[in-house]
C-alpha cells in the first residue's frame, strides 16, 4: 500500500463559511475574520471569495449604501441618472481596493449612499424597504452591465473571483469597523464562477454565505418569482436570500418562524411535540409555505441588522461550529477557523440539523 500522498490530498464538503458578532455590538477589524478563512484555504478553488461586514457605515447610517459592478463607464452613467429619478444620492465614490496579482479582472466597483425620494414613494405608494428591493431588481434584470451586490444601511458585501483571504486584502477591509462580520470561499460544484455569482448574497440588509447544494432550488426559485424576486446571480444560493426577505420582512415571520419553513422539521417530528401550540405553529408553517423548504446539503450564516442566524439542513449534511469568547460569537465550517479567530474560544459546540442558533446584538448597542 502506497502511503506517500497521506495527508497531502484533501477532499473538502465544498465551501468555506465564518462569522463572527460582538453582543455588545463592540466594532472590531476585518482582521480576525480574514483570518478565519485561511485554515480553509482547500474549501475554495479560486473562483469566488467575499465579506459582509455590519455597522461599516457609521456616518451613513441612515442610508442605503448600494455596492454596484460596472462593465464600463457609460453604463455607470446611465445607471446614476436612473438612480437620480427615485433617489436623493448624497454621496458616490469608486470603492477603494488595492491591486494584487491575485485578484484580476476586476469590474468597475462603486459605492452609493442613498435615500428614497419621498414623493415617489408617496406617488407608488410603498414603503421605501420594498422601493428600494424593486430598484434591485429592475437595475439587476434590465441594466445590462449593471449588478447591485449589496443594498443595505450601514452594512456592506464585498466580493471578487479569487480566494477569501486574497479578497479580503483587495478590498482593504482592514480599514473597516463592524460589529459583525460573515466570510465565504465558494468551490462551485454546477454554477459559474464570476464576481456577481460569489457569496455573500444581499438583500436590502440580509445577506447569506452557503457551504452546500439546494436540491429544491427550482421549485424554490419559481415559488419566489411570484412575488416580484428575480433570481439573476446564476446560483442556487441566491434565492435563499430572497426566501428570508419574503419570510421575515413582507410576511412578518419571526427569524425562529423562518427557520422552521425553510428547514422544516418531519412531519413525524412534528407529530411527536408534547406542546400544542408549539405542533400547531409547525403543521401551520408547513402547510403554507411548503415550495420554500429548501432541500439538499446545506449550512448557512444569515446576517441581519442586529444579529445573525446560522442553520443547517435537517439532516446535518454540511459541517458547522459554534464558539464563543466574552461578548462574542463565532461561527464557521470548522473549529480551526474559530480558532484563528479567537485561540482561547470556549464551548465549541455543532448545532444539530434543522436547529437555528440566533444571535442578537443588545438594544441600542451599535
């Protein structure tokens, strides 16, 4: 038996995913979670890296900070003149990145502060969260050219075709403060690798990173179509963000609720709940929005304004830690990218299938 290639081949589950959150909402550097990705280098291949981080924009905070790729300047143009029908901008600005030869290609990358103009919202007649998740859409299907990757208030994506930790540099996060952050390595398995198509994927001020395969995507995917969602990104992920926006900002679920829908228990876990009203919330969940459980091997980190939220799959087919330290909390694919993160991590735990674990920032602290 040849034994010489031991520990030198490693076949990864595919996907490195990490996060971590001050409960105190305490703002720290892009550091620690750069670090987090490189204990996991072989979970990517190269084609897909990125970030969200959570209170970045402090002065901005009231406003949505869209992050936009360009194929060219003209489109640019086109784009902030269709900006300016619906939007007072008050600030625009190229994002800043440093060039390194592992990040190539890039597009043209901006960033725009804004906010909805409120006679156009009083003429459509909507709110501004669902102006502002229409104004996504419509740039994202009908500008050619034209992607907004991230749409949330004082919150930001930031993502490329390269490694986590060589993307993580090229955007300078360094120079960053948040009190929460998420990461991702993506190893696309049937979807392409491009710079729209890397991870995080953004929502208004929700964002998902992924380590998995949605089975169920298209049913999943034409379910949520119906409600004005286009999925464009060319990957299954995707429309797990617009699931949770659906969930929890337009039907009013709770974080917990959206959990159970889109990892929803057996039936035959169902019927075994002693607690009635506990049974009854779980059949009814179930029965409404059975085309948005989300089948297949998954682990996900849901970042919101506030907290995060991580979750497996039912059946646990993806791998994912948990750890904490102090005030904060840290969350990874792997104990070794805690570790990175915060040596002296302590209660290490994995959550079981289908178990949400919800962490939420003190009133008032950020």
């Amino acid at each position: 038996m040849n034994n010489n290639l031991e520990g030198q081949v490693r076949i990864p589950s595919g996907c490195a995913i990490a996060a971590v959150i001050s409960k105190e909402g305490k703002r720290m550097t892009a550091e620690g979670i750069i670090n987090s990705m490189k204990p996991m280098h072989d979970r990517s291949n190269g084609l897909g890296g990125g970030f969200a981080g959570y209170g970045i924009y402090p002065e901005y905070k009231d406003l949505y900070a869209f992050h936009f790729f360009f194929d060219c300047r003209a489109t640019r143009k086109d784009c902030e003149a269709f900006l300016k029908e619906g939007f007072e901008v008050v600030h625009g600005e190229i994002i800043p990145t440093r060039k390194i030869p592992a990040i190539t290609d890039e597009p043209i990358i901006w960033r725009y502060f804004v906010r909805p103009l409120k006679s156009v919202l009083a003429d459509l007649q909507l709110d501004e969260k669902e102006f502002v998740a229409r104004t996504v859409m419509k740039i994202n299907t009908q500008m050619k050219g034209a992607y907004i990757f991230s749409s949330g208030k004082n919150m930001g994506t930031f993502k490329a075709v390269g490694f986590p930790e060589d993307v993580g540099i090229f955007y300078r996060l360094d120079e960053y403060e948040g009190y929460s952050w998420t990461a991702h390595g993506r190893y696309p398995t049937n979807t392409p690798g491009w710079w729209g198509g890397a991870h995080p994927f953004t929502l208004l001020d929700y964002s998902i990173v992924h380590n998995g395969e949605i089975s169920s995507y298209d049913a999943n995917r034409r379910f949520i179509e119906m409600f004005g969602y286009k999925c464009t990104l060319q990957t299954d992920t995707e429309v797990i963000t617009y699931i949770l926006d659906y969930l929890v900002r337009v039907q009013k679920l709770t974080l917990e609720e959206a959990a159970n829908v889109i990892a929803a228990p057996f039936w035959s876990t169902i019927e075994k709940k002693t607690d009635e009203y506990e049974k009854k919330k779980l059949q009814f969940l179930r029965t409404v929005f059975p085309s948005l459980l989300v089948t297949g091997p998954f682990s996900i980190v849901l970042g919101v304004d506030g907290g995060l939220m991580a979750l497996n799959d039912r059946l646990k087919l993806r791998s994912m830690v948990v750890g904490e330290k102090d005030d904060k909390v840290y969350i990874a694919s792997e104990e070794a990218a805690i570790r990175a993160m915060e040596p002296e991590a302590e209660n290490i735990w994995a959550p079981a299938g289908g178990e949400a674990v919800i962490v939420r920032v003190k009133d008032g602290a950020y």
